[in-house]
C-alpha cells in the first residue's frame, strides 16, 4: 500500500547514495529513496547513485529530478570522485537541503546535511571488527584506510544538522566516540520492499536439498565481520554432534580473497555436507529461502541494525552474537552465543534442534518484536526525516 505524499514546501535537494552498491547498503538506498517518490516526490531532487543497481528506474519516478551516475572503479577514483567531483556539483545544484545516506556528507557544506549512518566499522574498535590478528604495521593499506575513513566522518560531523542512525545503541556510540552533540533520529531498519512484494507468492518449491534434519541460513555476502570462519571451527570442531545440521551461505569467491579461502577450507575439511554454499540469492528468493530453513545464524561481530527483522517477519527463529548490537533489535527474540567460541555456537545450535516450545517462543518473540519495533515501514522512516529536515 503506498502512501500519499506528505506536505512540504518545494525545496532543492541533493541525495548523495553512489556508496550503496551491495548488501545492507544496497537496501538501504533503494528502499529510501523508492519510499521518497512515494512520501515527498514534490521536491526537486539531485540524485548522486551508483550506476547500473536499479537506482536509475527508481529515480525515473520523481517527476522534477536530475541523475549523476557513478562508475565504480577503485579507491583513488573514488576518493577523487568524493572530495571534489561531486561537492562540486551539489555545489552549482544550490541544493536547500542535502540527504547523504551512505554514511558520509560533505565538509563545509553548501546547505544544512543530514547523514543516514548505517555503517557500523565507524562506531567499533578493530579488535571487534577483525577475524584474527590486527596487523602491526602502521603502513598496512587497510588499517590506514579504515582510520582515515573515522576521521573523514569526524569531520563531516561538525557540519552536520541531523544525524540519521537505526537503533539507539549506534547513536550512542557516536556520541561518545565522535564527541557529536547535535539532533538524532532514530530510523529503524524495515522489510525491503522487494522483499516482502515476494512473501505472498506461493514458493515454486524447496530451494534447499539437504537430508538434514536442521537447517540454517546465514544470508549474508563475504564480510571479515561477518565472522563465517567461526562457523568453519565449529563445524570442525564438533562435527559429530552436529552431523544432522546443515547450514547454507550465500557468498561468492569474487567478493573477498579470503571468500574463495573460506571455500576451499570447507571442500578440504570434507564439510561440504554440512556447510552448503548456493551462493548469491536475488531479493525474489528470499522468502523461498526463509520457508525453507528451521533458523537464521548470525555469529557476526557488528552490525548497524542487521537482517533481523527479516527471520521475524517469515516466522524463523534466530540463533545469533551476544552483543550489543544484536540486542538492541532482538530483545527476547533471539537465542543469543558468543560469536568466537566454537562450544557457545554449536550449544545454541543444538539447544535450538532439540527443544521445539524454544523455537516457537522464538517466533512468537519475534512477531511481537516486530510489532515493538514499531512495524516500522520505510514510508515511515523517510517521512520522520522529511518532517525533520523539512
């Protein structure tokens, strides 16, 4: 059901999103900026969005808007791209507003900004973030880019009006880590549309093969933080008694050198059986893959807010990280284990397999966590920050 557009006074703004190219970022921005036609398509927009994701047929639908494409294609041109293409021209656009919603905005901006900060590395110590040893070296290229990354928003923040964040625990992070004392909205993460469009079609059939008694999704691409090596240790570990269980991952060798290492570890350990990779799944498979699975796994390290709602929007328990993070979304919905210990993850595992009235408090919890969360919409969410900036 879409929603009439909300009333605001015609203004000039610039949406800068060409950062969300994959994943959680990917959802972010074309949920927002769909629910944006939807809410204020009055406006008239300059749109900043990575080429060839679909942004261009959602943007077609603002009747008063230009579109700049960005061609990915490394990090120096990228760096160039942010620090002097596009501030040039949101510049000559002469924007009243500007709406950054991939985690950074401008310094010294041209228009008061608000900035949707979705990106957890920015808020956590690298200890947390990393799987395995924090290199020592001041030169490795990584590190330094993750800590020139904090202080780019640093100072991005002491220009910027409104900071947009997901749950409470991230806006208090930022508030004690980046000394930042301006206005907070808090814009929880809700069903993608794309998603949900699927839910009420009947499945074509089971996606997953298995003769396994259990099976779990960790839908996710290949992060470090998305800790999926703990799921190889305790696969390893333990693969006795966790013979009868089988979880699937979606990841691709080409999105991480250490992906296609991970790969070839679970092949060389003969855990294939076990840990099941389909690889990427398209938004009209999610459902079909939620249906199919008795649990969602998440032994991730952070998040800004995660798939959560998703596992309790489809009625699927959640085994996942003992973590702030985690909590603040899943309450009493989830069934909670210390992501780097092998013996808490295969535990929850088992304690999920072996007691059903556990499951079904778990999806019980998880529809009521929905609701608590406030049945949040996207149209909601772009309308809080409209109503804001506006």
């Amino acid at each position: 059901m879409h929603s009439s557009p909300t009333e605001f006074k015609k203004k000039r703004i610039a949406v800068i999103a060409h950062g969300l190219r994959m994943a959680g970022g990917l959802t972010v921005g074309r949920n927002f900026i769909a629910s944006l036609a939807r809410v204020a398509p009055q406006h008239t927009y300059l749109f900043i969005i990575p080429a060839g994701l679909g942004y261009e047929e959602i943007c077609g639908k603002f009747p008063d808007a230009f579109v700049l494409s960005y061609e990915h294609s490394g990090v120096l041109r990228r760096w160039f791209y942010d620090t002097c293409r596009y501030p040039r021209v949101i510049a000559e656009f002469k924007p009243d507003r500007i709406l950054a919603l991939g985690n950074y905005g401008l310094v010294k901006p041209p228009a008061p900004q608000a900035i949707f900060f979705h990106n957890a590395h920015r808020c956590y110590p690298l200890r947390q973030i990393k799987h395995g040893p924090i290199p020592r070296l001041l030169i490795d290229p990584k590190t330094a880019l993750f800590y020139y990354r904090k202080s780019r928003f640093r100072k991005q923040l002491r220009d910027t009006s409104w900071l947009i964040c997901q749950t409470e625990v991230m806006a208090d992070r930022v508030r004690r880590m980046y000394s930042y004392d301006g206005e907070v909205l808090i814009c929880p993460n809700a069903i993608s549309e794309f998603v949900e469009a699927m839910s009420s079609k009947d499945p074509i059939g089971p996606p997953i093969r298995s003769s396994k008694s259990m099976i779990l999704l960790c839908l996710t691409r290949y992060y470090t933080h998305k800790n999926l090596e703990g799921i190889i240790e305790t696969f390893e570990r333990f693969r006795g008694e966790l013979h009868d269980v089988a979880v699937i991952l979606t990841i691709a060798a080409e999105q991480h050198p250490l992906a296609a290492k991970l790969l070839k570890r679970i092949a060389r350990l003969g855990l294939g059986d076990n840990i099941v990779n389909v690889g990427p799944i398209d938004h009209a498979e999610v459902g079909r893959y939620y249906r199919s699975c008795q649990g969602l796994l998440m032994p991730t390290l952070l998040e800004s807010f995660g798939i959560y709602p998703e596992p309790m929007y489809f009625g699927v328990p959640i085994l996942t990280s003992d973590l702030d993070f985690a909590h603040a979304v899943c309450g009493d919905a989830a069934l909670y284990f210390d992501p780097r210990d092998p013996r808490a993850m295969r535990d929850a595992i088992l304690r999920l397999k072996n007691d059903s009235v556990l499951c079904q408090t778990l999806v019980e919890n998880g529809k009521r966590r929905l609701v608590e969360l406030g049945g949040v919409s996207w149209d909601d969410n772009v309308r809080k920050v409209m109503e804001a900036i506006s």
